[in-house]
C-alpha cells in the first residue's frame, strides 16, 4: 500500500535523524534520487529539521539575535517543504497522467501530496509523543496522559492512511482527478511582499 511504504519512510528519516538530534546534520538520503521515495524521505527529514528548530526558538532564554536567525531558518524551511509537496504532486501527475477522468469525475479538496504532507507532520506527532510515555522524570499522570494522546494520533494516522489510499484508487480509476495549483507565497518574494518592495535602495 502507498500510505504503508509512506509511513515507513518517514519513520526511517526520524529514526536516522535522531541518531545525532543535530538540526545541522546534512541529509543522508538512502533512496535514488528521482524515485517517490526519494521524495518522501527528503520531505519529512525537512519536517523533522523544521520540528526541532520549533522547539529551539520557544526558549525563552534565547538570545534576540539568534532567535531572528532560526525565525528566518523556518522560513527558508516552510519553502523547502511547499517545494517538496509540490515535487510529490507532480510526481503523481506524471505517474496517472494517462488516466482519463469519467464524465462525472470530482476535484478532491487538497491534491495527494498536501495530504501526505499532514502525514508526515502525524508521524514527527507519533515519534515524539510515544517518547514521552516513556519519561522517568515526569509522574504517571504525565505519562497516561500522553499514551492518551499517543492513542488518537494512532487512530488518526490510520483513518488519514485510509483516506489517502481512497483518493489514490479514485485517481486511478478516473473517479477523481487531480489539479495542483502553485502556492504562490508572497512572504518571501521581493515583488510581492510590501516590506520588501518598499524598502528604500
């Protein structure tokens, strides 16, 4: 199944990525390079990256200046990510593009890829809350609270894996089609964005 290959790539890029908990460590990716799964293992190991770079700039202690820093790492990275997403959906525009839609065939509300995306975010979700189930230096309560939550993003990563299957059969079989639009950010372009633009030479 798709979702169970997708899974167990992003698991791998999480697990390999906490070998060194290093948000500077360079990606080591284990797949050839134009494959989906390339694509994949790629996609969440900028995921992972942008994860822990979350946590880094919520320190309170954090120097101002180091801060602004990480703030513009995440942006870089956000851009990183819709690249990536995009990168997947072309992929599978490729893959189906000689399928042809029935007469009555429905636009599905995010393409596959925007969706393996909540996928991807779902196992950094998974990853990090089974870790703390197993604290020592947090009370029971703390941990069944968590092995609470553990168990609905479990639930969610299964009802999500189905649906993503659901939707690449659709496509397969002409019951849906999909349209991928480019996300267009405007934060980041010179000619867009009035700060930049308005800035005096």
């Amino acid at each position: 199944m798709f979702t169970e290959n997708a899974n167990r790539i992003f698991n791998r890029a999480i697990e390999e990525y906490h070998r060194w908990d290093d948000v500077d460590h360079a990606i080591e990716n284990p797949y050839e390079a134009g494959t989906l799964d390339h694509l994949l293992y790629h996609k969440n190991w900028i995921d992972t990256v942008q994860w822990h770079l979350e946590d880094i700039i919520r320190n309170p202690e954090i120097d101002p200046a180091e801060a602004l820093k990480i703030k513009r790492r995440i942006d870089k990275s956000n851009q990183d990510r819709t690249d990536m997403v995009e990168y997947v959906d072309s992929y599978l525009l490729d893959k189906y593009k000689e399928v042809k839609p029935a007469a009555d065939a429905r636009l599905n509300t995010e393409t596959p890829a925007w969706a393996i995306d909540r996928l991807s975010i779902l196992a950094l979700k998974i990853y990090h809350m089974a870790r703390e189930t197993e604290r020592t230096d947090v009370d029971d309560a703390h941990r069944a609270a968590c092995r609470k939550k553990l168990d609905v993003l479990l639930t969610q990563q299964v009802d999500l894996s189905r649906a993503i299957e659901e939707l690449i059969e659709d496509i397969e079989a002409g019951r849906k089609y999909m349209k991928t639009y480019k996300q267009m950010k405007m934060y980041n372009d010179p000619a867009l964005n009035p700060v930049l633009y308005g800035q005096k030479k």
